[in-house]
C-alpha cells in the first residue's frame, strides 16, 4: 500500500535570556550541579515567581519574526505532575491563552522554493531539572540548574509531509531564531528540543491517521532518522493489519528503533489551571512595536537581497544565509572587495574548509573579512593566481599578516609582464624540440592537451608565478606560429 | 509598673512608655517572655520560642532608643504566626511535613517589621497548613481559648489570637484566607484585621491559596492595627500580585469621626439563621457606630449563599498545587525507607500531612480534574466574579459594611470536628471578603455568656483606613475591647 507520513512538529526552544524566567539565578549553561538554583526554582515554600521581561520580549519577537498575532492577554497555567526534577510539583507554562498565536512560517527547500508551515501558537514556560541516573550507585541525582529556564515551546499544524520537509524546517526555525538572537539553538545542550507527531495514512486519503509522538529529538540527522523509523515501524503494523496505539515513544539512536515510554509516565491528567502567583501578561500595540523596531533583517528578506543586489544564486544565497555570522561575514567582505561572488565562493569553499578542519566557527575566523577582501582585490587586478591565491589563503589562515605582506615576503606576485613571460615562453619552446613536433602534428582536440606540458614548464620556471591567463595567450601564439 | 499592667497594654502605650524610657525593651520582652513561658503549657498558643535571640534585639533596641534612633515599632515584642518564613528560626506551619524545617530567608512581613524595630519572641500555633477554624488540626496540638479552656480558639490564626489575649505579645501577625484573621480576632477578643489582597507582600508566607492570602495584625486595639499594618504593607517586586500603590500612614490618620459614614447592613448576613445572642451583640455595636454619626443602611449582597462553595472549591484546587512541593524529595518529612519513587511520595504525604490537609488536596485535586473543571473550578471562578461585583455594587451605596465576624462564641473541643461542613460554616460571614479581595475587620463587641464575639467591618478596595477609623471610634467610645480573660487559673 501508498502510505503518506503526516506529521507537526513541537519544539521546545530554550531562550538564551540573562535569568531564569521566574527567578535571579543565571541561565547559563555548565555550571556544577545545583550552582544555578536558588529558593525559588528549589520551591522553597513561601517563594513567588516574578516573570523576566527578557522572556515575555523574546517570545514577542518570535511572535513577530513569523508573522504571528501576539496575544494581548496571555496568563500562565499551573501544569501539574509529580516528578522529582519538578520542584513544585508542577510546572508554570500557558494552556488556555499563548502568547504567540496563529502564525505562517516560510520554510526555503534546497531547490529555493518556498514551503509554508501553519504555525499553531508558541508559549512561554519553565523547563524542569534533570534527574542524573549515572553518578551514584543506586541512588539517582537531581540537578536544578535547568529548572526555571525559559522555554518557548512552537507548536505546528500537521502540515509535514516527509522529514525533509521536517530538517528544512527545523534548519530554517534555529536560522530564525539565531538571527532574532533569542536563543543559540544549539541542540547538542538541549537549547533545541523538537518532539514529532506522526502517523500514516493512505495516499489521496483526508482523514489522519492514529498518531504516535516521538519526545526529545536532540538533532537534525536524528530527527529524519526517528521519523524514517517510526514510517517503517507505523507501516508494517498497518500493513500487516495492526492498529497504531496513540502513545509516546522515544527514538534510540543506537539501534535507530524507536520504543514505548512506559504508560504510567504518560497517562496524566495535568489538571491545568491559571497560576494565581502571576499577573497575566497584558501587551498593547506600543510595545509590539517597540519590540518590532528591534528586529533584525531576517533570512527570507536577506536571501531576496542577496540575490537580487549581490546575484548570487539561489543556491549560494541559501547556503550562506542561515548562518547569521556568516551572511554579516560575508557581507563585509562584499563591502571590502566589491566582488560578490568570488567572496561567495572563497566563503563556502576554502574558508568553510578551514573553519571545519579546526572545528571553528566563522566569528572565530583567523582571517578577517577585510583580509579575504584584500586576498580577492589582487586576484580580481591580475596580481594573483587562483594558485598563488590559495598560497596566500594558507599563509593568511597561519597569521602571517595581510595579502600584500604575505605576497611581498614570500615573493609571490605573479609575472604579468609580458617581455619577462615571452622570453620564459621561447626558452621552453626552444629547450622542447619533440614536444613541439608532437603538438604540431596533432589534431585541435589533442593539441589543447598536449599545450598543458609547456604550461607546467613555463609554470615551473616562473616559479608558479606566471599569468596564467597571458601565458596561455602567448602560448598558444608562439606555438602556432612555429609550423 | 506591674507585670500585669504591662502585659496588657496596647502598642500605642508601649511606644510612648519605650520612648519616655519607663520601660526598656529588654525587661517588657523578659516579661512576655515570663508569661509565655507561664502560660504556655497550658495554652499551647506558641511552637517555638526563641528568648535569646529576643532579648539580643530588645537590647538592640533599648540601644537605639537611648540613642534617639527608634523607628515605628522599636523595641515593641511581637509573635510571628509559624506560617511566616523566619531565616535561622524553625517555620512549621503547623505542619508534621515541616517539623523540622528552618528557614534561609525571611518573609517580606517579617524583614519589614524587623526593620522597624521589632522584637520577635518566637512562632504561633496554628492550623496544619492554614486549614481550619478551630486549631484542631495542628501537629503540634490544639490551642486552647483563654477564655475558656475547654473551647477553641478559632482558626487558623488560633494560637496568635490565643497568646495576645494571653498577654505573650502586644502584637502578633496573622494570616486570613477565609476567615483566619477575624474569626479567632472574635472568639479570642481582640482586634484582628485582614487587609486588601495585595496590600501586604505574600512573599515568604507559606501558600496555602495563593489568589486569597493575605497576612495581617491582630493586636490590643484598632489603632495598634493601623501601625502594625503601616509597617507591613507595601509594593514588593518578589511579589507580582502585590499592588503597586503607596502605603499612607494609618496610624496617624486614624480619624475618629464618623459623621456621614455610610454602614452597609447585608439582608443576607442579619436573616434568621443568625444567633439571636450574636445579633444582639453586634447591633449594639452598631448602634454605637450609629450614636458616633454613622447611618446604617440595609443593603443586599445576592449571592452570599454561594460564597462557601465557591471558596471550598478555588481555596482546595489551589491548595492541592500548592502543597504538591511536600514530596520528601528536597526539604520536609520524608517517610522511613521508601522502597520506590511512588512509595516515597505516597508515605511521605500521607504520613506528613493531617487529615483535613489531605481532605483539601483530594477536594482540590478533584475539582481540577479533566471533565470537571468546567462545572467545579472553572464555575467557582465565575461565581467569585460575581460576589466581587455584588460588593462593589453595594459599595456605591455604603462606605462599610458591617456583619458578624463568626455565626458564634468559641465552641468546645471536637464540636465541629467530624462535620467538616459544619467547621466550614465558621466562615460563613467571613469567606466572601476574601473572595473579593477586600479589607475586613473584627472589633471586640462584647461578651455573650463570658466569651468574646466580634463585629465584623468591610472596607472597600484599600480602603482599610476606613475600618480602621470606625473600629478606632467604636474603641473610644466602648471598652468590649478591654475585656480579658481570666489568667489565674491558667497560670497556676
């Protein structure tokens, strides 16, 4: 049978704000356990959350990032279950009124195309604590750094229809998200936490299908994996009869299987009511568009513009706009050297290689813009070959100064003189009686080969130094005037 | 002076008696510190006491007042009910989940009136948690009524009424979600008073239901209560439904002029079903009111007879969230030798907390519940807008409104403790106050067969001057408010 995979996604985005949402203690990442956690993400009795502005501003950013409507009274809502992580025994989140509603978010394919996801609403909670079951013998730990984090938790409509379509748009949120610089995204500490809902049904059919939700997903290359997995496994039950169970399950990427969470963990009645500790969150126009002022330009607006101000291509504009650092990156190198596209292609190419041989990021770049730019500007006037560039690229990246500095100490310029090149040229040819025979009794396909050999001569005399572009002129004169 | 002169005397005279240097702090707080230790046994009306440290601020404060530094309450001794967090001083809550718990931090009421130079003798009993109206359902045992010890002192505030008519403190705090301020004020004789929802910062008051908590004095006079709750209230940013308006000074504008005062009369509150002995005694005291210049009017508040059930459902689901933090993870009881995590919070919960706590949680937990919360909690919280509004119709008619602060005098022990509906009945006149958010106030208003009953006054929004003022005049022109209970039998 034609199975369709239909899925919407929930993402829990830790926003990168200076404290907790509803406490003074520091968000931060990789403190020693329980260092982050005072009485009030403890749940010390008599404590009282107090709401952090930072939160409430970056979720109205997000809100407005994706074109959403920003609720003008959202209240928070008590969540409650026991869990030992869960100091209060329940969690602070918003159920009856987010503060980001309805919303459309326009996620770019690899081919360019636009593809809209129907986003549902975004609303702002605590994150728990982590329990920590491998440090002591027999006994687990609860770690409260975590608890009181601020969360925007993204929910969509099932509006998936393959985990392509899922990565690209995971890709595109954490884009949004880092341009907006409301969270660093990074999934590998659990700033980015997407659970899946997916089920099956047939091709051309309307009605969904009995889904199951697959919890805590940490990366990209996971999330097409688990949904992969999860598509076999709904298939073959499907296929051979069966029923799906609604359930959630965890995805194990050992054994790339996905497993039941055990009921008990799952079947809660969270009875969800309006937290009386807090005010609700009342926002007017004046501060939506106080906050709008601040956004930055985002990445569907900066890929237009690159591609109709810079022409780069589609392809090129999609694989360095994501990256807000490398996008600003780029765009001081344009600033520099005039030259769009050659940045382009030194950024996404020897630059990238670097970077990711040395597991460094573009910010921690050794080479600044204004370098590259300058490496660019003597390739674009001749001085440099693209072969004697990559010297200079290589000279650069060990911090051996700037391209001038770097062409003048090594004496690298590149011989465009044509007295200097002519006499190089008839030297090699005078020196190759055979060679010339040979590339005069061949046909014009073979003879094209044959004119690498005194290339690579004229090359080597010159040290590499020659023009590439005048020798191969002068070249082909002096040889076809040789019969 | 005597010891028995002292012991009784208002905050008001104590100041004036520190500032002329007749007393000094230290020997008032010895002599509180005496009679606690006197009569406590008996009374059980404190948990915790901590002498040295008293004395170490009394002596601090003789200190500044020898020096000309005094603030509004320097050296003035004062019992804390153990519901406010006290940083190094054991908070209980009345609670065996919280024996053993001491405190990092003080509450916002606590560090405030330390500020003004308090000096804190120790912790009250109280009920398990806030929940009740008796002082039954304590860990720590009841608290018994100095006017009679066979009877209760009301609750939950029962052990800070108990020890200021006793003559431990000339002034304890007290906190009211239903009642726990002016019903034992009423069964005790003395004058308690319950401000504004977010006049007085929650913040390190243990939650019982957090939209209607809110901490309060109870002292000797009205005119203590109006210094006593200038020194509490006030804009907390660590409490966001704490109200961000200026405190004025009660004390010094309390105006004992009543002319033109408007005093509402609920039809609802003065019907059949009350005691013919309670209404005499509170009409008297209106009448009073009426001869200082007061009109009274009779007014209506329509939904009054939803006010229980309203509360008993919001006051429970709050509370079953609330104290959901007690699971023997982190701080407080913890049962012997869980064999699991299910077993540990079963245990722990169910061997920490007493049964009317239980009860609440169970009722509360109820009420939440998916396919109820529409008709329970979401129904209640419509309702309660609906009782509100009632008040502030009525409030464009009247200035107060007056009523009974409880349906009685104190009760005997076990009276009402296997009815819970007849135990939340105490409330009845005091419940729908705190639905609505509003300043409630109980004055001594005499004695029915040798105990104490109260007239209750009902301010407007923020407007606890008003009460204040009428009490303060009711206060001049009787002396109900004087009455004390009998002390030579309990002190033997």
């Amino acid at each position: 049978m034609n199975w369709e995979i239909v899925m919407g996604l929930e993402v829990h985005l830790q926003l990168a704000t200076q404290s907790k949402i509803f406490s003074g203690s520091s968000a931060q990442f990789g403190a020693a356990p329980n260092e982050q956690a005072d009485a009030v993400d403890l749940g010390m009795p008599g404590m009282l959350p107090v709401l952090n502005e930072q939160a409430v501003r970056y979720a109205v950013k997000f809100g407005l990032g994706i074109g959403a409507r920003i609720g003008d009274r959202s209240v928070f809502d008590r969540k409650n279950y026991f869990y030992p992580d869960l100091p209060k025994g329940y969690q602070v989140s918003q159920f009856f009124s987010p503060i980001v509603c309805e919303g459309m978010f326009e996620v770019p394919l690899e081919d360019g195309t636009l593809f809209p996801i129907r986003i549902t609403r975004a609303h702002l909670e605590e994150d728990a604590g982590k329990s920590v079951h491998d440090v002591f013998q027999q006994e687990t730990g609860i770690d409260l750094n975590r608890a009181g984090t601020p969360l925007l938790e993204i929910v969509t409509e099932p509006d998936f229809r393959s985990a392509e379509q899922a990565v690209a748009y995971l890709k595109a949120l954490h884009s949004l998200v880092t341009y907006l610089g409301i969270s660093d995204g990074n999934m590998s500490e659990g700033s980015m936490r997407c659970d899946i809902n997916v089920s099956l049904r047939e091709k051309g059919s309307q009605t969904l299908g009995t889904r199951t939700e697959i919890k805590n997903v940490n990366s990209f290359r996971f999330v097409e994996r688990a949904i992969h997995s999860e598509y076999e496994r709904q298939a073959d039950i499907l296929e051979s009869g069966g029923t799906i169970t609604q359930e959630t399950r965890l995805y194990d990427a050992e054994q790339n299987v996905t497993r039941s969470m055990r009921s008990k963990e799952v079947a809660n009645d969270y009875r969800y009511f309006p937290e009386p500790d807090l005010l609700p969150i009342v926002i007017d126009s004046d501060y939506i568009e106080a906050v709008r002022a601040t956004l930055p330009e985002l990445p569907g607006a900066k890929r237009t513009r690159f591609t109709s101000d810079y022409g780069l291509s589609e392809y090129d504009a999609a694989l360095i706009v994501p990256h807000h650092a490398m996008a600003d990156y780029f765009e001081a190198v344009v600033q520099f050297c005039k030259a769009p596209k050659p940045a382009a292609n030194w950024i996404l190419g020897d630059l990238s290689g670097a970077l990711n041989r040395n597991e460094m990021g573009i910010e921690e770049s050794p080479i600044t813009p204004e370098r590259l730019a300058g490496l660019i500007v003597r390739i674009e006037d001749g001085t440099l070959s693209s072969k004697l560039a990559k010297q200079v690229f290589d000279a650069m990246w060990e911090g051996e100064g700037d391209t001038d500095e770097i062409v003048a100490t090594r004496g690298l310029k590149q011989v465009s003189d044509s007295g200097a090149l002519e006499a190089m040229v008839d030297e090699v040819i005078a020196n190759s009686p055979d060679q010339v025979t040979q590339y005069l009794a061949a046909d014009e396909a073979k003879r094209k080969k044959l004119s690498g050999f005194f290339v690579g001569q004229v090359m080597k005399a010159s040290k590499g130094q020659a023009n590439p572009q005048m020798l191969n002129a002068l070249l082909l004169e002096k040889l076809n005037n040789q019969s | 002076m005597t010891d028995s002169t002292l012991l009784h005397a208002s905050v008001s005279h104590l100041r004036q008696l520190l500032k002329d240097r007749a007393v000094s702090s230290e020997e008032l707080t010895q002599a509180c510190l005496k009679q606690i230790d006197e009569t406590n046994e008996a009374l059980n009306a404190v948990i915790t006491v901590c002498p040295e440290q008293a004395l170490e601020s009394a002596r601090a404060a003789d200190s500044a007042l020898a020096k000309g530094e005094s603030k509004s309450l320097t050296g003035i001794p004062l019992l804390h009910k153990d519901i406010f967090c006290t940083r190094g001083v054991r908070t209980t809550c009345g609670s065996r989940m919280l024996e053993q718990f001491v405190p990092a931090y003080d509450a916002t009421v606590v560090s405030k009136m330390k500020a003004e130079g308090v000096v804190m003798l120790g912790k009250c009993n109280m009920d398990e948690f806030a929940m009740g109206s008796s002082n039954e359902t304590s860990f720590f045992g009841t608290v018994k009524n100095p006017w009679d010890l066979s009877c209760v002192p009301g609750g939950s505030s029962g052990g800070s009424a108990a020890a200021l008519a006793t003559g431990m403190a000339p002034l304890v705090t007290g906190t009211d979600t239903g009642g726990s301020i002016r019903q034992p004020a009423s069964l005790c004789g003395v004058t308690g008073l319950k401000p504004t929802y977010g006049r007085v910062s929650r913040l390190g008051i243990i939650a019982f239901a957090s939209s209607l908590d809110q901490a309060g004095p109870m002292a000797r006079t009205a005119e203590d209560c109006a210094l006593a709750l200038t020194a509490m209230a006030g804009m907390d940013d660590g409490d966001s439904t704490s109200a961000n308006l200026p405190v004025p000074d009660f004390h010094s504008a309390l105006n004992p002029n009543l002319q033109g005062l408007r005093i509402g009369l609920p039809r609802e509150y003065f019907n059949d079903d009350l005691n013919t002995d309670v209404r005499a005694r509170v009409m008297a005291a209106l009448s009073e009111l009426e001869k200082a210049g007061a009109s009274l009017i009779d007014i209506d508040l329509p939904h009054s007879h939803y006010a229980i059930a309203t509360y008993y459902v919001i006051a429970p689901a709050e509370a079953s969230a609330n104290l959901a933090r007690y699971d023997g993870v982190r701080f407080g009881y913890r049962c012997e030798q869980p064999s699991d995590l299910e077993d540990l919070y079963q245990r722990s919960r169910s061997e920490g907390f007493g049964e009317e706590v239980q009860r609440r949680i169970l009722v509360g937990t109820y009420a939440l519940s998916a396919g109820f919360y529409d008709a329970y909690f979401n129904k209640a919280q419509q309702v309660r807008r609906v009782i509100t509004e009632d008040f502030r119709r009525a409030f464009e008619q009247v200035d107060v409104i007056a009523g009974p602060s409880a349906p009685g005098v104190a009760f005997p022990f076990g009276a009402k403790q296997q009815d819970p509906i007849a135990m939340y009945m105490e409330d009845i006149y005091t419940l729908a106050v705190n639905l609505a958010g509003l300043p409630g106030l109980s004055t001594p208003a005499g004695l029915i067969n040798g105990m104490p009953v109260g007239l209750q006054l009902i301010g407007k929004p923020f407007d606890e001057q008003t009460i204040l003022n009428a009490a303060h005049r009711l206060q001049i022109d009787t002396d109900w408010h004087s009455a004390r209970p009998n002390l030579e039998t309990i002190a033997s």
